[in-house]
C-alpha cells in the first residue's frame, strides 16, 4: 500500500502590501559613503586624463597634424605673411616648407621674428593643405596676434601728415569679412589714409580680412570706435567733410566735387546706410547705375566711389600741369 504525501503544516501567507517587497540584506544597501568618496576620485582622475588628451590635441593642432583649426587666426600664402613679417606683426607661430624656409625673402625675416618670440616650424605641404583646408597657402601659413587698433586721434593726425586731402573710409555696420578686406585692399592701393570700423554689429580685423586684403592691411591705419556717431562729429571739428554713400541720394558723385579732406561713408550689405549715420553726413552721394540690377556689392561701390575722387584729384593736377607748361 503506497502511502500518502504529507501534506505541509505552514500555511499560505495571506498579507499583502509592504511586506511583499523583497527585503535585503544589510550588506545589500546602497553605496557606502567611502565608496561614493572613491567614485568621486575616480571621476576626477578621468577628468584629469580628458583635460591632458584634449591638450595633446591642441598641441597637435598647433603642429599641423589636426583639423581643429578654423577658429585661430590663420593667414597663409606668400605675399601675406611676407607682408606680416615685413610689418612687424606679432605672430604667435609660422608653419612653413622646408624649401621655402630657406628663401632669401624668408630666411632673414623668419630669424628676426623668431627673436621676437614667433615660433618657427617646418611644415609638409601635407599639413599645410590641411591647416588651410584647401586655401592656397604656397607653402607658409602664420597664426597671427590680434590686430592692434589705432585710436582714432592718432589715425587722423597721420592722415594729415601723409596728405593735406586725406581720405577716411568709414563701415557703418559692414558685417562680411571678405567685403571689409577687399574694401581694405582697394583703399590702401588707391591712396587712402585709413579706414574706422565700429566695435559692435560689424567685422573687425580677422585672419579672413587679413587674408582678403593681401598685405594691406600692414599699410593702411585702421582705428575701431564705440560710437560712430560721435566719430563722426570728431571728423568734422578736425576739418574733414562727411559723405554718404547712398542708392537714394540725389547728388551723383560724378557731379559733386572732393576738394577737401574727404571721409567716405559705407553702409552694410543690404541695409545701407543707418539713419542715424545719414542724419550726421554733411552729404549723401550715388552711383548712377543704368542695368536693371538695383545696387552693388559694397567693396564694389566702394572702389568705385575711391576711383572718382581720386580720378577729380588726377585730373585737376594734370590741367594745373598743363597750365604751367
């Protein structure tokens, strides 16, 4: 005869609610104040060990072997950093071709600026191409210090040694770089005496002016102002008369005659002229256009506004000439 299973003498359980959850042990419970200590070190030896890898690849960025360096003031190609060095530009470093390092034209500046403190490395065309990101750099790229301003007393009074009709040229709000550069490079290749740009809501001088403008930027002043207007009033108490460039003028520049020290005024792209800016131009001027294009790039009409008051200049001097032959 099988016998039958005992049946079990605990019953069943039939709390419910808090006694349901699992319990644990006491060594179960959650990090101990040691440990949460130790995890804390941890984190901040990780940190450490971020913040050297990250100075690593600052340095290999500095040394041409990284692509990390768009935001740094970079100025690459021949005539450029020739023109930097020759001016006595600060530069912090120059990375430049085996070949090239040895050119007579390089070899004395680059041993001139090395005891200024510019660091000096030779460089593969490799790097380099990398360093400019496909920008024409001719072998030799510079990273350069921060453009140093001139204040504006003393931009006025070199323009007044240089000539006694100086020419300023004023941004009012240009925000482009690439316009602020070649609007540089057509001033200081036509004769003008400086340029003023303001401190806030335009370009300054960066690597890319610097670049646009090819050199010129080491020959012509460039002074940076907190107020425009008073810059302005500042112009004309030192004798200068204040013209505006403008599409909706009614003068055409073509008719008025610049026989003074001249400041030329350049409103943004798109923009133009503020109203505040006009309200302190002695006059407004435009540049008749016949095309169904309604206006032109602002570096383009400011060459061309250069170009006529220079070409008035040119010719009053050549019929004073003939007059006396």
């Amino acid at each position: 005869m099988t016998p039958k299973p005992r049946k079990s003498s605990r019953k069943p359980s039939l709390r419910s609610g808090p006694s349901d959850k699992p319990r644990f042990s006491k060594n179960a419970r959650g990090p101990r104040r040691d440990d949460r200590r130790d995890d804390r070190r941890d984190d901040r030896r990780d940190d450490r060990r971020d913040d050297r890898r990250d100075d690593r690849r600052s340095s290999a960025a500095m040394s041409g072997d990284d692509n990390s360096l768009e935001d740094r003031d970079l100025i690459y190609g021949r005539h450029s950093v020739l023109s930097a060095l020759e001016g006595d530009r600060r530069l912090h470093r120059v990375w430049i071709s085996e070949q090239l390092r040895h050119a007579p034209r390089f070899h004395s500046l680059l041993s001139q600026a090395k005891q200024r403190g510019t660091v000096v490395d030779e460089a593969s065309y490799k790097q380099l191409d990398r360093m400019a990101d496909g920008g024409n750099h001719q072998g030799v790229i510079a990273q350069v210090a921060p453009y140093d301003y001139w204040h504006i007393a003393d931009l006025i009074e070199q323009s007044k040694k240089v000539s006694d009709r100086p020419v300023i040229i004023i941004s009012d709000g240009i925000t482009d770089p690439h316009n602020l550069g070649a609007i540089i490079r057509t001033a200081e290749a036509i004769g003008a005496q400086g340029l003023v740009v303001p401190q806030r809501r335009a370009a300054g001088v960066t690597s890319t002016v610097m670049k646009v403008a090819a050199g010129a930027i080491e020959k012509l002043p460039v002074a940076q102002v907190v107020n425009l207007s008073r810059t302005l009033e500042t112009f004309k108490e030192e004798g200068f008369w204040i013209y505006g460039l403008s599409e909706q003028a009614d003068s055409v520049i073509s008719e008025v005659e610049f026989d003074r020290a001249t400041v030329l005024v350049m409103g943004a792209e798109g923009d133009g002229l503020s109203l505040l800016t006009q309200r302190h131009c002695d006059q407004l001027v435009s540049i008749p256009l016949a095309g169904s294009t309604p206006s032109l790039n602002v570096s383009v009409a400011a060459g061309m506004a250069l170009y006529e008051i220079y070409r008035q200049r040119w010719s009053n001097r050549l019929q004073l000439k003939n007059w006396g032959s």
